[in-house]
C-alpha cells in the first residue's frame, strides 16, 4: 500500500514523503494526497500484517502525466534566455533601468489593451545587456513571463522558438493556465506545430482569460531586427497579435535602427518608442567608462595603465559597448596589454586587426548588417548612390546634416531626398538617425570602426574608395569656396587687403569673427576642410576644372582662404595645401606671382599677431620668409630686401612667443642687419621697423636672461620711437608705448624697480590717451599695462597704488570680454586679473577679500576650461591658470583657518596639475609638489581624519619631491623638506606609526643638512628642529638609546645659537632637553642624569613662559619636563 501511495504522490507533482505507519486499528489509503480524482478506480486494502493489493485500475481525465506529455511537444529553445551574467554592471544605466521598471510595473488607467516600448539603438550600443537586466528585474518582482533573445547566428532563433517561449512563459504564471493550455493542446495535437497567429488565438488568448488580477506582466524581446525574416512574422505579430493581450501586459522589445521593424511600429498606437539615447549623451558615455574601470580593475594590468590612456581609450570608444568589450576581451589575451592598448588606439596594432575575436568580429557584424539591407545590390542607381553619399559620410571630417551634404554634393547629383534615402537603408550603421527627425541634424557613423571597414576591410560592393572620395570633396569644397566666399555674400571678405601691410605704424584691421550660424553649412565646412580633403587625395588624374580651383583659390590668390579660415577660428595650414596643389599639377607662380603671395601671408600673419595667435601665424611667416629670401637672392632691389627685414621681424615675433627665444634672436638679428644697411637709402620707411625689430632685441635678450644688454638695446628704440611721434604723433605712439613696456621690463630684471615704475607710468598714460580717442583699439593694451604696472608697484611696496591699478584692469577687461574682436583674449586675461588681485590682497592681509576675488578667478577660468575648442583641449590652455587660483583658493583658506574648505579646490588642484604633469612634467612637476604639499597641510590640521582618502596624498607629495630633489637639489631640497615633514607629523600624530615616522623624519634630517652646508645664510637650528621629531617618535617606540644620541646633538645645536639668535634657540632648546630628560629616564643608571637635563629645561621654559603667557607650545613642553622630573624625584 505504501508504495502506491507513493507513486500517486509522485505523479501528483508532489515528491515523496515520510508517512505515518499505520496503527493496528485503521488502514490509511493515500493519506496526505491533495487535488486527487479518480474515476473508475478500485483500490483493495488489508490492515494488519496483510499488505497486499489485488487490483487497481485507473482511468484519469486530464491526466497530469497526459497534461505533461502535451506540453512537451511545445518547442524548448535552448540558449535564448536571460542571464544575469551579462546584465548591466551596477549602477550603470540607472536611468534606463529606472524608467522601464516604472513603465513595466505602473498601471495606466484608461489603457485597454497590452502596450509595446520599443528600444531603437545602434549595434554595440548595450541593448542586450540592458534587456538581461530588465529581465532580471522582472523575474525578481514576479512579473516576467519571457524573455527572448534573438541571434540570426543561430538555426532555432525563429518566431516559432519565440511563441513556444511566451508559451512556457505563460504556463509559469500558473497552474490553471497551464492545465488549459496542456487541455487544449490534447484536444488538438497540431497546435504545437501550428503557425505562430494560430498558437496565439488558439492558445494564449483562452489563457489570458484565467490571468490573476491587480498584476503586470513582462515580456521582453531582445534584438527583434535577427529575429524579423523576410516573411516579417514577428512584426505582423507585433502589430496584428499584441494588442489583443490584456492591458497587464508590457512587451519590451530592443531593435537596431532597421527600417523594416521600425516603419510598421512607428503608427500603431499600442507601440512606444524609448526616449533616452544608449549612446551619444553623456550619462552614457559615464556608464561606459564606469564599465571600462570596473573591467580593468580586476585585470593583473589594469592599475597600472597611465590615465591618460585610459582617457584616451574613453574617446576611441565613443560609447560603443560592443567595441569597448571586444577590445577588454583582446587585451586579458595580450602579451603585452598596456603596449597592445596604444597600439589599439593609434591603429597601428596587427593582432587586433588579425585576431578572430577583434575587430574581426566587428568586421562580420557590419558584413551581416549590410547583407541584410532593404535594398538590391544589383541595382546599379542605388549601388551608385551608395557609393555617393555613404563615401562623402565615411570621410567626411565632421558630420554634415542631410541638407549640408546635399548642398556640398549636389554636382555629382546627390539631393537631400537621395541623403535621406540612403541613410534610411543604411540606418543600423548610422548614430542616430532616424526617419523623418530633424534635417538638420549631423549624420554621424555609428563609430570609428564602421568607417575602418567600409574603406578598409569590406569586399564590394560594400567597398569605398577612400582617396577618390576625399578627391571629390576636396573638388566640391573649392567649388563652394569659390562661388560663395565672395563680398556680396560674405561681410568682411578683403579685410586684410591694403597697404597697411608694410607700413611699421599702421592701424591692424580687426579680424572679424565669422560663426557657424552666419554661413551656411556647407559654406563652412569647405573652408575648414578643403586643405585636408585636398591631402587625403591620390595623385592619379585630376580634373581640369578641380585643377583649375587650386591654381586660383590656393597658389595664385589664397588671401580668401586664408581669411575665411582665420575668421572661423583656425587658419588654414596654406603651406601645405599650396605644396599639394603644386604635386597634383598646378602652374607654379612667376616673380611677381610669389611677391604677392609674400605680401599676402604677411598681412594675414600680423591680423593674427594682432588678435595673439601667434601658433597660427608661425607657419605662415616661415614660408612669407622663405619665399621673400628666395626673391631677395636673385635682386638688391631696395623694396624686395625690406619686404625680407620686415617678414624676418615678424618671424622673429611669433617664435619668441612660441617661446623659441634663442631662434627669435638670431631671426631679429638677421633683420637689423638690413634694415641698418637700408636705413642711409631711406630712413623714412626704414627706422620704424628698425624700431621694432631693436624692441624685439631687447624683449627677447631679458627672456634669455641677458638682462644688462636688453637693457642698453632697449634704450634705443625708445630714443627712435620717441623721434618718430615727433614727426608722426598718432601714428607711433603705440610703439612707442610697447618699447616703453620692454624697457620696464628689463629695469625690473635689473633691480631697478623704482624706475621701471617711472617708465611703465609713462607707457600707461600713452595709451591711457589713446584708449580715449579710440577705446575699441586700445583698451586690452591699456588693461594689459595696468596689469603689468600693478605687479611693479606691489615689488616696491606700494600696495595701495598697486590695488588701484588692478582695479582699473579689471574694469577695462571686463569690456573687452564682452565685444567680438577680443572677447576670449579678454576673458583670459580677466581670470589673471582677479588671480593677481586676490594675490595682491593676501599680501595686504585682507584674506576675506582675496577670497572673493580669488573665487571669481575661478569662476572665469572654469568656464575657459569647460568652452575649450579642440585645438584648446589638445594644447590644454587654460588648465594651468585654473589649477594655480585652485591652489591659491586652499592657501588663502588655511592661512584664515579654514583649513578643512581648504581641501576640496586644494585636491581639485592637484587633480589637474597631476595631468598636467603627466604630459609634461618639466614644466608642472614642481606646481604639482606645491598643491600637494599645500593639501597635506590642510589635511594635517583636519579633526576628523579619513586615511584612506589623506595618505595616498602624503606619500605623493614625497614621491614627487624626491624625483624633483633628486634632479634639482638646489632647486628643490626646501620642497622636499616639507613633503618629509608634512608625512612625518602625519604617521606620529594621527596614524601612530612612529617607526615609519622616525625613518621619514631621520630622511628629513638629511634634506637639512644639506641646505645648511651649502647656504651660509641657512640656519643649522632646522636640523636640531628635525632631529628632535625623530627623537618623539623613537622614545615613544621604547628606543630610548638613539634617541638620546640624536637629543644630545639637537641640544649641542642649540647652545651654540643661544648668543646669537636666542629667541629662536631658548624655545628649540627647552623643548629638546625636555624630551632627552625623558629618554634618560628609560635608561638603566642614567636617572640622575635625566633629572640635572629636567630641571634645565624647567628653567629655561619656566622664563619663556613667563615672558610669554599665551604660548600654548610653550605650556605644553613646560609641562612634558616638569613630569619628567618629579617621576625622577618621587618615581
């Protein structure tokens, strides 16, 4: 009997069970069965010692073993479930995760049928990782009925696999429905095979009939576009079969930009689209760097990879999972992974192009994307088309919106409806685009891969050619050039014509500013890119007409190019693009033809030392003096040698504000041999710029530290300058006021700061003048000078008069930050300003003032920082003036006390310099030691420590210190003290490791030594000082003997200061003989000793405190040696 009943049980779904024996008087007969019915059945049973059964028979209907066997004829795809293995790394995508568990789980009053959220993003962008995480979610909260993954790479990823999911899915909910599922398929045994439409009508609608109220349900369908075959079944069920659910369901699909799911899903009204990017904002490209660090972070190498490659690795991947994994994935394989990285990321490495699991997997997902595409490969308009417009995006240098790139291609025939076309088709490739959105948006490739293999690796059709497409561009761009860069369209155009050029005293025209918005899209784009395109191109034939161009717009004429690039922002590189046009067949120019090309750079080069972009006017200045020297070998024409003079000054200019002072001199000194030789013929046109290349003398010789011989040069400028407002009033009295500047400049190199005052007074009320009658001309000189004067005044302490200054500098650059012109120049030097004011009113001591301004300083360079273009970024202006008010902000706050709001801008600081540092470290390695040392001081006089987050700092700062000391002694001994100092107070006050502390200090101890043997005005009272800090930490660790020996010397030290610095050596003294009374006191025999030491040191401080009874110092170290001496008496 016992064993019938356990077989029942077992059929029944409800395992087996201990079960009670039977007692003499009953027999039980499937005791503790549940939902049992039986029809038809005869069960005899016997008690006692009889167990025997003679007969049972069964005729169950709906069987369970009948239900089972139903349901195993439904599909069991392996494979396509969720796992929480690839779901979202913690705490990224919280936003998405958010947003559609709230969209799963609320419900929505008025909603009277299932609702779709689609999710449309590129592919790599993650979409499958977020979908396995949705799942997750919706299996913890007891809502998922499926979720689905598709992968066209695998035979069973079909529409049938996918019902027979949901199908098993809804069997999970519950019992009932899945006995009505099981029934029906028993009534009808071809349900399981049957058609997707009829196992929804026929199976899961009669079950969504038994559904549990008041709950939602999920299904989640992961990379629809695989799984969507040429018969569009699974979209027809998303359309026709979906809305037919009850309203508790939610179904979340993920798709990559495929028109043909996304067409159909668009107009139904049950259907969703998510809002938020996967890709392309920067909350995504944060999850992504979160993933990146938490990936690396457990690799063998990652902690050792430098930052900027891991930045660097940031922006290569351009928030593309896909890529970043691949690449994670290669590098845990690599030989040599940090090595293999630069290599991945300046596309120069074989095994990641070769290896299967690189890019290679890349190359194949783009193939399939391709292949897959709702269009005809062999029709040849579209391939032609492809080739059109997919050419121009693939080389583009920055996107273009569909308008823009049918307007720069409309002579090859490309419309914007043609841009829209392909794009459309071409869509998964594509970062963002989708149908029908704004036409004026960018059209960006999904990512850098995807343009490596469309012209690198993809066979054809598929292929580009990427040198004939930069070859048409370069073509369509001058076309645009030369059609639309002209006055009657452009404002401005012919600004730097004239014959200023040559003219010492001449009024510079203004550059203007041309912005994106004022040109048309493609205008710009042509003009900023022409040169590059022009590079890219092969040298095989060249059209007539593209030839022509060159010749014009680059070789004979490029003043237009020039100009329209310097007013966008970024010259041109002209040298390069005219030796290009010269390769691919253009005339080179006759005699007169390269004087006018001379005469053409040399007035773009002064418009741009004018508006201080030196960086852009160098090149063009090299080739003025290239090709002037060129001229000037063949003639002793008197204009061609001054037209060399004049472009060798300005040369000699630029490169002394590269600074490349020492080829700035040799350039000057080139020109002055000319123009001495051309002055006899003509003074007049000679002697101002003979004027100018001796200031030039002069500024660059104070640079080389030359300063006596700057000095006697600058005299002479000056003396010609002021002859030439003699004669020429307002034409040269700017020059005379800048070789005024240079000469004030070289009397405060000499030490001669009373009359570098006189000098500079003068400079300033020329062009206080000046900036009168012509504010718009003078007034950032005039600011500029005010600001140089005022760092004068304060050296002679003459603070007051110094503030005013400042002041006034301030106010004027505060109207140059708001015009056109030079609104950044002035911005810049704004953020200086407030920077040497705040300085200024530290040295006044009005600290709460300093804080003020200092606070603005910041404000102002923070958002130079954060405006950055990106030749700014890569020359990282601006970081450095940022991180130097960062690192003045935590000083003024400690010296008020306020050391603890000290630490955030001290740490912000050392953040930025560290980088700094790490790119050039001779220049920001000793700023970088600063900061540190200055946020270890404010860390040190913290309440409440966190060592975690304060001793990486502190053995930074001696780190850093020791390599500058090490390469610098001199230099940088007095640096390295301090860092030592900082840490060894840090490891015996707050961490109590006073062995660790005693070493430091004894390295410490060293560092004074040194500084005291080779400065004779140094004090040895430093190393007795040092000295005693060990001793502190060696008594507090039980070492009493040595420390005994170092007090003795500590003390020795003093005596022999106590007759000619006794302020200083009394204190220094008491202490120490405080602390050796307490070391002898440790020692066998020495007690006697410990208490004569004890009671001088009582002595000495007992005075000390007397003549100073606010010294808590001098209390405290009173009482240490007044202990020492009564546990010696009465111990």
């Amino acid at each position: 009997m016992e064993a019938v009943v356990k077989f029942f049980r077992w059929l029944l779904g409800k395992g087996e069970q201990p079960l009670p024996r039977p007692t003499p008087e009953t027999v039980q007969v499937l005791s503790g069965a549940n939902n049992a019915s039986f029809q038809n059945v005869e069960i005899n049973a016997a008690g006692r010692d009889i167990n025997n059964v003679t007969n049972i028979q069964q005729a169950l209907i709906r069987d369970d073993t009948e239900r089972q066997n139903a349901l195993a004829q439904i599909l069991s795809p392996a494979g396509y479930s969720w796992d929480p293995l690839r779901a979202c790394l913690a705490g990224t995508r919280t936003v998405h995760i958010h947003e559609l568990t709230l969209w799963a789980s609320k419900p929505r009053a008025g909603v009277k049928n299932a609702e779709i959220l689609v999710i449309i993003a590129s592919a790599g962008s993650g979409k499958s990782a977020l979908a396995h995480t949705i799942c997750q979610t919706s299996h913890e909260q007891d809502r998922l009925v499926t979720g689905f993954f598709f992968n066209q790479l695998a035979a069973h990823s079909s529409p049938a696999s996918l019902m027979a999911a949901i199908i098993r899915g809804f069997c999970n909910i519950s019992k009932p429905i899945r006995d009505k599922i099981a029934d029906l398929i028993i009534k009808d045994n071809t349900l399981p095979s049957a058609s997707i439409l009829r196992q929804f009508n026929e199976l899961i609608l009669p079950a969504c009939q038994l559904l549990p109220a008041g709950k939602t349900f999920v299904i989640t369908i992961d990379a629809v576009d695989e799984g969507n075959h040429e018969d569009g079944a699974i979209i027809r069920f998303m359309t026709d079969c979906v809305p037919r659910l009850p309203p508790s369901f939610r179904v979340i699909l993920t798709t990559r930009p495929d028109p043909k799911v996304t067409d159909p899903l668009h107009s139904m009204r049950h259907v969703h689209i998510f809002s938020h990017p996967l890709t392309g904002d920067e909350k995504s490209r944060n999850d992504l760097q979160t993933y990146i660090r938490s990936r690396l972070s457990i690799t063998r190498f990652g902690p050792t990879i430098p930052e900027d490659l891991i930045q660097s690795f940031f922006r290569k991947a351009d928030g593309l999972f896909l890529w970043a994994v691949l690449v994670l994935n290669h590098l845990e394989t690599a030989y040599d992974p940090i090595g293999e990285l630069r290599d991945i990321l300046q596309g120069s490495s074989t095994n990641w192009t070769d290896n299967e699991g690189g890019s290679k997997k890349l190359h194949a997902l783009f193939h399939r994307t391709l292949s897959k595409l709702k269009c005809s490969w062999t029709d040849r308009k579209f391939v032609e088309m492809y080739a059109r417009v997919m050419g121009a995006i693939a080389v583009l240098k920055e996107p273009l919106s569909a308008r823009g790139l049918a307007a720069l291609c409309k002579q090859d025939g490309v419309t914007e409806k043609d841009v829209h076309r392909i794009c459309e088709i071409v869509q998964p490739l594509l970062h963002g685009y989708s149908p029908g959105a704004d036409h004026d948006e960018p059209i960006r490739l999904l990512h850098l891969s995807v343009q490596e293999y469309l012209t690198e690796h993809a066979s054809a059709p598929y292929r580009l050619d990427c040198p004939e497409h930069h070859r048409r561009l370069s073509h369509r761009a001058l076309a645009t050039i030369d059609s639309e860069f002209v006055k009657d369209k452009v404002d401005g155009v012919g600004y730097s014509d004239g014959d200023w050029i040559w003219e010492a005293g001449s009024i510079i025209p203004n550059m203007p500013v041309i912005s994106r918005d004022s040109v048309s899209e493609h205008l710009w784009y042509s003009c900023v890119y022409a040169c590059e395109h022009t590079l890219a191109m092969s040298n095989t034939m060249i059209e007539q007409s593209h030839l022509r161009l060159l010749q014009n717009i680059i070789v004979d004429e490029p003043r237009r190019i020039l100009e329209a690039t310097a007013s966008m922002g970024s010259v041109v590189d002209i040298v390069s693009f005219r030796r290009r046009a010269l390769v691919l067949g253009a005339k080179y120019p006759s005699p007169s033809e390269i004087r006018d090309v001379v005469r053409t750079y040399c007035s773009a080069g002064r418009c741009l030392l004018r508006a201080r972009r030196t960086a852009e006017a160098l090149s063009l200045m090299k080739e003025s003096v290239a090709l002037a020297r060129q001229l000037a070998s063949k003639t002793t024409e008197f204009s061609i040698e001054l037209e060399l003079a004049m472009a060798l000054n300005l040369l000699g200019r630029c490169l002394a504000h590269q600074p490349a002072f020492h080829d700035a001199l040799q350039t000057i000194l080139e020109s002055l041999v000319i123009l001495r030789r051309l002055a006899s013929e003509d003074p007049h046109k000679v002697e101002p710029w003979l004027a100018r290349s001796l200031t030039s003398q002069s500024h660059i010789l104070c640079y080389l530290g030359r300063r006596e011989e700057a000095l006697e040069v600058g005299m002479e400028p000056v003396k010609l300058n002021r002859q030439l407002v003699a004669a020429h009033p307002s034409k040269f009295e700017t020059s005379l006021a800048y070789s005024l500047e240079v000469q004030a400049s070289n009397l405060d190199g000499c030490k001669k700061n009373d009359e570098a005052i006189w000098v500079m007074e003068e400079a300033v009320d020329i062009l206080r003048q000046l900036s009168q009658t012509n504010a718009s001309e003078h007034m950032y000189e005039l600011a500029e000078s005010l600001h140089i004067y005022a760092s004068y005044l304060v050296k002679a302490d003459r603070k007051p008069a110094a503030l005013e200054a400042d002041k006034e500098a301030i106010s004027l650059f505060r109207q140059v930050a708001e015009t056109a012109e030079e609104g950044r120049d002035g911005k810049v030097m704004l953020g200086t300003s407030l920077h040497q004011l705040a300085y200024h009113l530290s040295l006044c001591d009005r600290k709460v003032e300093s804080i003020v301004f200092i606070k603005e300083a910041i404000q102002h360079r923070r958002q130079l920082v954060e405006s950055r273009d990106t030749k700014e970024i890569e020359e990282r202006k601006h970081e450095s003036g940022l991180a130097h008010s960062l690192h003045n902000y935590a000083r003024y706050l400690s010296t008020t006390g306020k050391e603890e709001l000290g630490i955030a801008p001290g740490k912000e600081s050392v953040e930025i310099r560290r980088k700094l540092a790490e790119n050039d470290p001779e220049k920001f390695k000793t700023p970088l030691a600063w900061s540190l040392n200055l946020l270890c001081e404010n860390f040190l006089a913290r309440t409440d420590h966190k060592l975690s987050e304060e001793t990486p700092f502190f053995r930074q700062a001696v780190t850093v210190c020791r390599q500058l000391a090490d390469q610098d002694p001199n230099a940088h001994d007095d640096l390295l003290n301090t860092s030592l100092c900082n840490y060894g107070m840090y490891l015996a006050q707050w961490c109590s490791n006073n062995s660790d502390a005693a070493k430091i200090f004894k390295e410490m101890v060293e560092v004074r030594r040194r500084i005291f043997s080779r400065d004779p005005t140094a004090t040895d009272l430093e190393v007795a000082k040092g000295l005693h800090n060990t001793v502190v930490c060696l008594v507090r660790d039980e070492n009493h003997a040595q420390g005994v020996k170092l007090s003795q010397e500590a003390a020795e030290i003093c005596r022999r200061h106590l007759k000619d610095d006794p302020k200083a050596a009394e204190p220094a003294l008491g202490k120490i003989l405080g602390c050796l009374a307490a070391g002898l006191s440790g020692m066998p025999g020495r007690r006697s000793e410990s208490l004569r030491i004890g009671r001088e040191a009582v002595t000495i401080l007992r005075k000390l405190t007397k003549e100073d009874p606010k010294s808590e110092e001098l209390k405290e170290d009173l009482r240490v040696a007044e202990t020492v001496v009564r546990d010696q008496l009465f111990g």
